[in-house]
C-alpha cells in the first residue's frame, strides 16, 4: 500500500482551492485525484459568464475561472492524476482508485477531503408518464455534449425546471439555432438565480410556466410532443389544464444532488443537504475527513465553492501537524422556520476560529424577514432581508463572542413585525 499525506477526491474548483490551500499551509505531500481527464469539474463544459465577481472582482468564463486555479496548482508542482476514478474509501483512510496507467490502488492516506461535487437528479428520479423515448436529456448532459463534444442535441426543444442548468440552456440551445417553446415550473416561483432569469428567458422571449409540470411524454422511439398541465396546491396536475408542444427534446433540470456516495457507503453522519455534516473546519465526524463544494450543499456561486476548499484545505493541514482538536463544548445547529439546512451542522466552541460563516438556503422565497439566530432560545443576531429565495444561498458572519455556551443554535426566518 502505498502512503500518503493528503488525497484529494475531485479535481473541480473545491478540490483544486483545497490543494492550493494546503499546500500554502505546508503540506508538501498532496495527491489530487480526478476521474474525468481534465482539471475543473463542472466548469469545463459552463462556457458562459458570470464567474469569478467575488474570487477575482472580475467576471470569467467557466474555462477561465478553472485555468487560473489550475495554474495554481501546477505552479505548485501539486501532483494530480486523471482519468482516475476513488471507488471507495474507509473510515481508516484508505482510499481505493483505478485508471488505465495505474490498475487498481490502494493508498492509506493521513488525511481526506472529499470534493466531489454533485449530479443531476434524472427522468427516473420523476416518473414522467410515457414511453422512456430517446430526446429526455438532463440539461447538464446537454450542455456536456453541446460545449464540450461540440453535438447539437435537438432543434425544439421544451425544458422542465428553471434551476439555472435550465435557464443556461435555453438561452445556449436559443443561441445555437434551436427554438425553445417554453420552461414550465413545479413550484410557483422559479429555482434560478434572478439574473438567469433575464438574461437567459426574458431576454429572448422564451415563456415560463410557472406551477406547471411535463404530465406526458408522447412518441415511439424518439420524443415527438409533450404535454404540461398546471399543478395544484400539493404539486399534482390539475386535469383539463394540458397544452400539447410538438418538440424533439425534453431537456430536465429538476435538482442537484451532492455526490456524497463515497461518504455516505462508510456511514458518515449526514447533514440536511444531503451531504456529510461537518464542523466550522469542514471536518467530518471521522478525524481528518473533510468534504467541501458540491459535495456538501449545492452551491450557487463557485465562489463560495473556492472559500470552502480553502477552509478544508487549511485544516487538513492544521490536522496533519497535530493541531487541529476537537473541544468537548460544541453547539449543534438546526434548521428552523423557512430554512432547509444549515452548514456547518455543529461548531467546536473551544476550538472554532474568533469569526464563524453559517450558510442556508431559505425553503421558499419570502419578504420581509429578520434572519434570526437564537442560542437555546434566545436571540443572539438577526439580519433584516428585504427578500430572500431559495436559489440564492444565505452566508451570515457570527462572531464566536455571541455563541456563549452549548447547546442549540437555531436558524429561523422570522416575518419582520409590522407596526
Ligand atoms: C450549469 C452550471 C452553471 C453555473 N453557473 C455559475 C455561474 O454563472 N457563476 C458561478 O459562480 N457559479 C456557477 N455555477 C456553480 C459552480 O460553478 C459550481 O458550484 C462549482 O464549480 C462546483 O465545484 P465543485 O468542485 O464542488 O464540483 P465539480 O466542479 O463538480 O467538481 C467535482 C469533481 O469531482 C470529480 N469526481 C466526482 N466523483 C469522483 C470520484 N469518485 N473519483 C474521482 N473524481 C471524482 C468530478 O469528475 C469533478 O471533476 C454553475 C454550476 C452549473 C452546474
């Protein structure tokens, strides 16, 4: 077997800041291990604008984004192998890998991250009455084989879910020659970011159906037509309200989830995310085990991606020197009135850093709220939002001053009082 320091699982933007991390913290000793063939995860095949505002003040493209980070990495003489798939891990920290070059390995490494990003939830995942035709796609595969493969996958296209995969698309397939009848919506509100919204529907006049879901897939072989009809209260669709759209593409951009396998199959505490649950250092309930990015809740911006790697990276390499503890007063949070989950799931009181970042997303769009975070009951901070929206996710600095002793802390969405 062979030894290792650091391994890390993912060579997208979490995996590559967290290498750089590290290896700026001193770790010499760093594997990033990658299964497709190119360095950046998601980012190769998102050829629009929009990131970077934060990382670099700048807007970049997906590819240029990655580049830099990559550049990081190779500056540093960080080793990385692709085409490398982690097949398992153990809760001792033997990572198991293979690709063509190598076969089969095992490494024990000292330390993990886990930086595995997310995938799509499928037509499966929905159970789309109709034949299981050819031309249901989800909107990320689209967008691999139309940016990354260069294939065209449909001329009309209908597109279910406005998560901003979907959103991006439409425009992308619009801009390609192709006519997108529509994007019909589960929920009465859209999944996007706002500026997805108009950039990539409004402004090329492509209709949104909100509370409105596909009820049909209609064709032998290959898609023909779909029918959409509009939901009621519990999300079923209401009879006699069907419109027909002749289309050759249903493109599906219902949800992300994170790629947590590798965690969950050794029984890693989840959190509400579906990913693992973790302390304010991004550590697992395993000692040197961390997770970050994707993998741990769905983020919107890369950004946010970059500063979570960062945070991992760093305390890999706290715990590779010995100097990373866990105190025995720790705080547990919850998820509270509107808010889907929280991260991190628990923080470490004595050995938590002076300033603390909680980050949710909110379960539907709200006006007027205090984000209110109570410590067993009591307030200790509210922030006002004039709105909120579950596409958006919510970072809240907390000085560890406020969190005063053990026990709950709640996050909340509390309606502004009306005088
Ligand atoms: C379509 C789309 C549009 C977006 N638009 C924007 C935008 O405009 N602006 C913005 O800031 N952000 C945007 N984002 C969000 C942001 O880009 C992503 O959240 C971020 O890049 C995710 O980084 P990650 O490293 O967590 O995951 P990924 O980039 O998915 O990287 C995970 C990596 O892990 C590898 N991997 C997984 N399992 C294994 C395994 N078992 N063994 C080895 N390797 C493995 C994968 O191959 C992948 O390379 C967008 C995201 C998408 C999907």
């Amino acid at each position: 077997m062979i030894n290792r320091d650091l391994v890390i699982i993912g060579g997208g933007s979490a995996g590559m800041a967290a290498a750089v991390a590290a290896y700026d913290h001193g770790v010499r000793d760093i594997l990033i291990l990658e299964r497709t063939d190119l360095l950046g995860g998601i980012l190769n095949q998102c050829i629009h604008n929009g990131f970077g505002l934060h990382e670099f003040n700048e807007e970049l493209t997906g590819p240029e984004f990655l580049t830099r980070f990559a550049n990081q990495v190779k500056e540093r003489g960080i080793e990385y192998k692709l085409g490398s798939y982690v097949s398992s891990i153990t809760r001792d920290k033997v990572v198991t890998y293979s690709n063509e070059e190598d076969g089969a390995v095992q490494i024990q490494a000292k330390a993990i991250i886990v930086a595995a990003g997310c995938y799509e939830r499928n037509a499966g995942a929905i159970g789309i009455p109709g034949d299981r035709v050819a031309g249901i796609i989800t909107a990320g595969q689209a967008q691999l084989y139309l940016n990354e493969y260069g294939y065209m996958v449909g001329k009309k296209v209908f597109i279910l879910g406005s998560g901003d995969i979907g959103l991006i698309m439409a425009r992308r397939m619009t801009l390609e020659g192709a006519k997108v009848l529509g994007v019909a919506e589960l929920m009465p509100y859209s999944n996007g970011l706002n500026r997805n919204i108009q950039q990539c529907l409004k402004d090329f006049d492509i209709p949104l159906y909100l509370s409105h879901t596909v009820s049909k897939t209609i064709g032998k072989g290959k898609l023909e037509a779909i029918e959409i009809s509009q939901v009621d209260e519990k999300l079923r669709p209401i009879p006699g309200t069907e419109k027909r759209f002749e289309c050759d593409t249903l493109l599906l951009s219902i949800g992300l989830i994170p790629n947590n396998g590798l965690l969950d199959n050794i029984g890693v505490a989840q959190g509400r995310s579906r990913g693992s649950a973790v302390n304010e250092h991004l550590e697992t309930e395993i000692d040197g085990i961390f997770s970050c990015g994707n993998v741990l809740h769905v983020h919107d911006l890369v950004d946010w991606v970059v500063s979570e790697g960062k945070v991992a990276g760093e305390a890999a390499a706290l715990y590779l020197e010995g100097k990373l503890n866990r105190g025995s007063k720790k705080i547990v949070t919850v998820a509270g009135d509107g808010v889907g989950y929280v991260v991190p799931a628990e923080v470490d009181l004595e050995e938590a850093p002076e300033k603390l970042q909680f980050k949710f997303r909110c379960r539907k769009p709200t006006k007027n709220v205090y984000i209110t975070y109570s410590l067993n009951g009591n307030v200790i901070k509210r922030f006002y939002k004039q709105t909120i929206i579950p596409s958006e996710m919510e970072i809240d600095p907390i000085p560890k001053s406020l969190l005063t002793e053990e026990g709950t802390l709640t996050v909340s969405l509390t309606p502004k009082e009306v005088k």
